[in-house]
C-alpha cells in the first residue's frame, strides 16, 4: 500500500540523572566527592533509504521514541548514552513539525543523507562536577534534561526528471510501460492509476526517471477527484511531460483546464519546462493529428509530439526531447549567479549567546514568573527535592542578576518564584 503521508510522535531520550556520592574506603577519612554524571539521550535519526518506497510503515508504528541516557554511579561513573534510534525513510521525504508547516526540519534527497530531527536531553552532573577549593563536599547533582519530544509530519515527495501529467485514461500509465520497466495497471477507463509510479527510461547513452501520478480533472487543485493528494510528487521533477488524447473532443480546452490546476496548485509547478504530447495517434489518420495540432499550437508556444505509445511512434523522439529539457533545466539549477546585496543601514542583533541569556520577570498575581532560556534550562536541571539543589539554582539567579530584578519589582524571601514547571521561594525557608 502506497502511503506518501504520515504524522508520528518523535522522542528523543531524557538525559540520565547525576548522583550524589562520596568517597568510602577503609583507612579513608572523609572521602571527596565521587557521583558520576548522568549519560546522554539518544536521539531520533532519519536516513533516506532507497530502498524504502513508502510511509506505510509509520502508519502502523505511531511513536517513535529513542532510549533514555543512564543514571550516573559512584566511582566518578558515568552513565551510558543512550542508544540513537535511527528510522529508514523513502529518498524525498520532508520532515515537519506539526502545526508548524513552514518549519522544515529535514529534506531527504540524497540516499544515505541523515538528519537529527529530535535531539537527546544531555545527562546531569553528578556532585564530583561541583567539587572546588571553598566547597569540599557538594552535595548538589543535576537532573537529566528532557529529550525533545513533538508531533512530526512525514511527507513523501517523489524525485523524478520528468513527471507525466494529464487527464484520466490520457495514456500515462502506457507511455511509462513502454519506456520503462515499470509495469502500472492499464485499462481503457479513468482512474486506472491510483498511486504514483516510477521507472526509468533509457535513452541513447542516458536514462530519465519518469513518475506517473493519477489522472487529473477539473477541481483537482482543490481536493476534487485523485489529483490533489499527488500532485507534490510532480513538484520535484525537472520536466512535465503533458499527455493529451488525440481522441478528445476539445484538446485545446483538455491543456487549458490541466494547467489551471497545476497554477492553482503551485505557481512554481506549473513554470517549470514543458514538452506536450498527442498520444493515441495510431487510432486517427493524419489530417485529425494534424488539425488537433493546430488546435494545440493556437493555445501554447510549448513544443508539441504526436504519439503512439502501443505503437513505438514519435516515443523516443519525445524521450530525446526530454533528455535534452532535463538537461538544461539541471544546468540552470545549479548555475551559480552572483548577487550583490546592498544594505541601507546597518543591521543590530544579538549574538546567540546573548539570546541564551537573557531573561525576563514578570509578576502573574503573586507569583513572579522568570523566563529565559539559560535559567529555564537551569531550572530544568534541578532537583527540587534537593534544598542543596535549589540553593546552589538561587545562587545562579544571584550571578545573573535576576534576584535583584525580583527585589526591585517588590519581591519578599517569602515570595513564589516559578521557572518552567517548578515553583519556589526567592530564599530558603
């Protein structure tokens, strides 16, 4: 079963937790801190495989989650990482974050090519990390973080030179069985294709990859018919091959209404370059081919082939034409052209470190709420069942300035403070 979509929960391992420990030898009299730090999650690991061709897999395993880093131990142990979990993807699947369709987390078009979609937690430190000259006996161990966690969106977009566009039973499915290897259902009525089709045609010294996607109608742009849930696997492609039944009473009108949906769908798909074909001619005579050529030619400049796939006629004079386009076409892509930037002004912005730092307080009622990534992350980290813990995070607050912040907006030692999920008071009761 083709499936091109798929939603999944990506989990990234939490970080494992440091610990609190000292040092117990016979004949060792008060030994040092020796809590080991808490290994790192893993993380969720997309490779696009070539040789997986669908999402179907993900629709029946929901949940992808990599496995949590391990507790540090005592003896200045770390704990083991925890394992990645690396997931196979068909080569062009795009990864998004749910609810966010315009951030893109991944595009896979490379075989082999890996992406980190959700990164581990790291591991805590354990008490042995916070050993200094004034503080012999720290008895401070971080928690783990948390491993990202979101809903993903898999979409599968397939990478082909040429994609075969054009109304129901126009003779796609043909043209790609006679070029290629492929071997798609072909029947003399609409909508036999129901999902895409790949094959490779070979062409002189050259081959293409050519997809062929369902038949489109009118409306398809707007969800009508089959047309709407493929058409982005044309997006990618180099070259629109537009197959046009000789046998249709209007051809002119046929051109006109698939390419409104190809506009409709995507100004970028329906620019991309061209090449028309008349299929079906060895059921007319000549003078119809011709007439149904003129009517063709009134309504677009692009090149135009009359065609029998069944027949090998014109088809590898299509396939040079295309070769040709294709060629071109990944010319201009990758051409570099220079482009001089002029600034008006001066643009001002902060440096990363300085976004990581930076931090807000704003009073919600009688709770003082501390925002901030750095703090936040701190935060995170603490254990609050540890009083040595929440100190040593009061302490922090101190070096950063945000205690003062707190006392100058009327904050008491006897005041809740809240940084992320945890709430506590500005001093120690």
């Amino acid at each position: 079963m083709f499936i091109d979509v798929a939603k999944v929960l990506v989990a990234a391992g939490n970080g494992g937790n440091g610990v609190v420990s000292f040092r117990h030898e016979k004949f060792v009299d008060k030994g040092g801190p020796d809590g080991g730090d808490g290994g790192r999650g893993g993380n969720v690991v997309f490779v696009a495989d070539p040789n997986v061709n669908t999402l179907m897999d993900f629709r029946y395993k929901p949940e992808l989650r990599a496995k949590d880093g391990c507790t540090g131990a005592k003896r200045n142990r770390r704990g083991a990482n925890g394992a990645d979990l690396v997931v196979k993807v068909p080569v062009g699947t795009i990864v998004r974050r749910a609810g966010d369709a315009d951030e893109i987390l991944a595009d896979l078009i490379e075989p082999g090519q890996e992406a980190v979609i959700a990164h581990g937690g790291a591991g805590g430190f354990g008490n042995a990390h916070f050993k200094s000259s004034t503080r012999q006996a720290p008895r401070v161990a971080e928690l783990g973080e948390k491993g990202e966690k979101f809903e993903a969106v898999l979409e599968l977009k397939l990478l082909a030179d040429v994609g075969l566009v054009g109304f129901p039973n126009a003779g796609k499915s043909t043209f790609l069985s006679v070029v290629t290897s492929a071997k798609p259902e072909i029947a003399d009525y609409a909508f036999t294709t129901l999902t895409p089709n790949l094959g490779v045609a070979d062409i002189d010294d050259s081959s293409l990859l050519v997809a062929d996607i369902p038949g489109l109608i009118e409306g398809a742009s707007e969800g009508k018919g089959l047309g709407d849930a493929f058409l982005r696997h044309i997006e990618r492609t180099s070259v629109i091959l537009h197959l046009i039944d000789v046998l249709s009473d209007d051809v002119a009108d046929s051109y006109k209404k698939i390419r409104a949906e190809l506009t409709k769908y995507s100004p970028l798909l329906a620019a991309k370059p061209e090449i028309i074909a008349l299929t079906k001619i060895d059921a007319v005579d000549d003078e119809i081919v011709a007439m149904q050529s003129t009517a063709l030619q009134n309504v677009t400049q692009e090149p135009i082939y009359a065609i029998s796939s069944s027949a090998h006629k014109n088809v590898a004079e299509v396939l040079r034409a295309l070769l040709e386009a294709v060629n071109a076409a990944k010319t201009q892509k990758t051409a570099v052209t220079p482009r001089a930037v002029e600034e008006s002004m001066p643009i001002i912005s902060l440096s990363d470190k300085q976004l990581d730092e930076a931090w807000s307080v704003e009073k919600q009622g009688e709770i003082y709420v501390v925002t901030g990534s750095k703090i936040e992350k701190f935060a995170a980290r603490t254990d609050f069942d540890n009083p040595h813990g929440i100190n040593r995070l009061r302490d922090i607050m101190r070096k950063m300035g945000i205690t003062h912040e707190l006392e100058r907006q009327g904050a008491t030692p006897d005041s809740l403070i809240r940084i992320g999920d945890s709430e506590f008071t500005l001093l120690e009761r």
